[in-house]
C-alpha cells in the first residue's frame, strides 16, 4: 500500500475510534466512503492511472474500503452496545418497590343483588338451583299450569328458537327461571328447599324493561308447609335485604297460573319521595303463592302428601329500589362511569342479618 493510502487509512482509523455516537461515526462513514468520500475519489481516479500500475493500485485501494469498512462495523457494534446499556441503566425498575396505585375492579350492582339475595335465603335453609337458558315449551309454559291461549306463550312476548327438542317440542329462551323448579322437583325427592336466580327473556325494551334480565324464584316443598311459612319466609327477606327491621308489607290477592292461592306482595314506601318504608303509599315488590297441585304433579311430587309455596321477583327491581336506581338502561350499557358510581369494591361486606330470625 502507498504511502498516501496508509496515511488515508491511519486517519480515517483514527477519526472512527475517536467518534463518541452513532452521528460523529455516520459522519467518519461519509467523509470515507460516501458518494464524494476520499476513498471513493481515489476508486473513480483509477482510470487515470497507468496500466501497468492499475491492477496493484485497485487492490490496495479495496484493501483500504475494506480496513475502514470493517473498522465502521466495529465502531457501531461498540457504541450501539453502549447506548443500550445506558437505556437498561436509566429505565432500571426497582422491583422491591410497592405497585404505583391502580384502578380496583367493582361488583356489578347486579352480582352484588344475587349475591345478598343468595345470602339471605342460604340463611334461611335455601340452596341455589340452576337451569339452562334455552328450554323447552312444557318446562316453561306446560308443566306450570300455563295454558296454550294464554297471552304468555304469544311470540310478541316470548323468543322462540328454531327447531325443536328430541321430545318434539318446542324450544325458547326461558321466560323466567320458574322451569328450574320444575327440573328440581323432577331430578330430587321432596322435602325440596331452592332458589333459581338467573337469566330471562322477553320481547319488552324501555327505561324498566329489557328483553334479557336477571329474576330469582323460590320453592319450598315439605309435607307440613303453610301460608303462614310463605309469608313469614318474605317479610324475613324483604326486611333484611332492604335493611328495614320494621318494612311495612302486605300479601294483595291476586292470580298466578302456578299458584293457588295467589298473593302479590307490596312494600310501603313513599311516592313522592321514593323513600321506602315510609310514607303510607304501596308499592308491588313480588308475586308469591302456594304450589298449585297440577304443578306438582307436573314435576313429580304427589299433592296429596306434600305442598309447597313458591315466589319470584325481578332482580333489576329490587336492585333499583334499594340503591335509587330510576333507569334499568344503564344495566347493560357498560358504561365504566356508572359502574364506578354504582358498583362495589370486593371487600364491601353488606350486612344482611336485619330482620332475620
């Protein structure tokens, strides 16, 4: 190599060693080897060269792009290496600290109504039966007494689905959880002790209606049961869930395909103000009744040898009465603001033993 080449080569050398960043080293590259870089003009000036002296001369000058090329690479390597270090350094995270405080999850105003619900009759001796969605005709309708002209079973009330169950039958989305007490009665021997909580369906949609919403049914069975254990059974319960030991409540004659007799169950509570327990107005809270015998028939168990009341409420309503709720919308809208408003942090403990016995 000449001597102007290895002066070439010493200096470029020098100048990648000393560069401090990946611009200083960008700058090095450009002067070298870039599209008028020093070694660059040498490589376009080997034309002029003689001939004799060419061969050598190009050989040396690829020797020399290819020092410094490499010389780059390393320099690159070497200070991409350092700036990643220095990143890990300052974005170091102390692992040992406490988390930064995070948003909390709440309970739906809806779980947490199932849930004091389910403690309040768990109290009581009850457990929690479950069924499915989809059911047929004669769970839903049939086997509780509902006739087939009754306004229940058109299809502006009720969602059919298509096709039918291995037995023929019809199949729908279950207009209240009522069939559970069917399946119950059907699938265990008496005495039976059960609530229903759940999904239903109905075509209705408004501020108070929705075509899916939550209902909860009873079912007591046992040979000894009474009237006066039904009544006893809600006034407990409303008193305790609405958290008013002395909560007017009254049981209103009324008529129930499932029931006989049938009674709806009104709570006190003030018009004007929405305040219950006060105020000398009535409000309808739930509809209630002793087993009809044709029901209990339907689901396996003699009437002749056992009776049984029965009760079922909406879930929403209930929800809505006790935490001043006007609108069941935003139920389901899933809008984060409200829940932060509404819901409730895991370890809220309600209290619920008011007014049980």
């Amino acid at each position: 190599m000449t001597d102007d080449l290895a002066a070439l080569r010493d200096e470029t050398l020098a100048k990648v060693e000393a560069a401090g960043d990946l611009a200083a080293l960008d700058a090095v590259r450009v002067a070298a080897l870039g599209k008028n870089g020093a070694v660059t003009a040498l490589m376009k000036g080997l034309g002029a060269v003689a001939p004799e002296q060419r061969k050598e001369r190009g050989a040396a000058l690829n020797a020399l792009k290819d020092a410094i090329a490499a010389a780059l690479d390393a320099r690159r390597a070497a200070l991409e290496d350092a700036a990643l270090d220095a990143r890990l350094a300052a974005e170091r995270l102390d692992i040992t600290l406490p988390p930064r405080p995070a948003p909390e999850g709440l309970i739906h105003p809806i779980s947490r109504t199932i849930e004091e619900i389910v403690a309040i009759f768990g109290a009581m001796g009850f457990t929690v039966a479950e069924g499915p969605d989809i059911e047929d005709d004669w769970l839903n309708f049939g086997a509780l007494n509902i006739p087939a002209h009754h306004p229940a079973r058109q299809d502006h009330d009720t969602f059919y689905m298509p096709g039918r169950t291995p037995e023929g039958r019809e199949k729908v989305l279950r207009t209240h959880t009522s069939p559970v007490q069917i399946r119950a009665m059907l699938n265990r021997p008496p005495p039976i002790r059960v609530i229903a909580p759940g999904r239903t369906y109905r075509a209705d949609h408004d501020a108070t209606h929705s075509p899916m919403f939550h209902q909860v049914e009873g079912l007591a069975i046992g040979r000894d049961i009474t009237l006066a254990h039904l009544k006893g059974c809600i006034v407990d319960f409303l008193r305790a869930f609405f958290g008013i030991p002395d909560l007017p409540v009254r049981f209103r004659s009324s008529y129930f395909p499932f029931t006989e007799p049938s009674m709806e169950v009104d709570i006190g509570w003030n018009r004007r103000t929405g305040e219950l327990g006060r105020g000398g107005d009535w409000l309808e809270i739930l509809g209630s009744g002793m087993v009809h015998p044709k029901v209990l028939e339907a689901g396996g168990v003699d009437h002749t040898e056992w009776q049984g009341f029965a009760f079922g409420m909406g879930i929403e309503r209930v929800a809505m009465l006790k935490h001043g709720i006007t609108d069941l919308r935003p139920f389901y809208e899933s809008d984060i603001r409200w829940l932060r408003a509404t819901g409730f942090r895991p370890e809220d403990v309600a209290s619920l033993a008011t007014g049980l016995n």
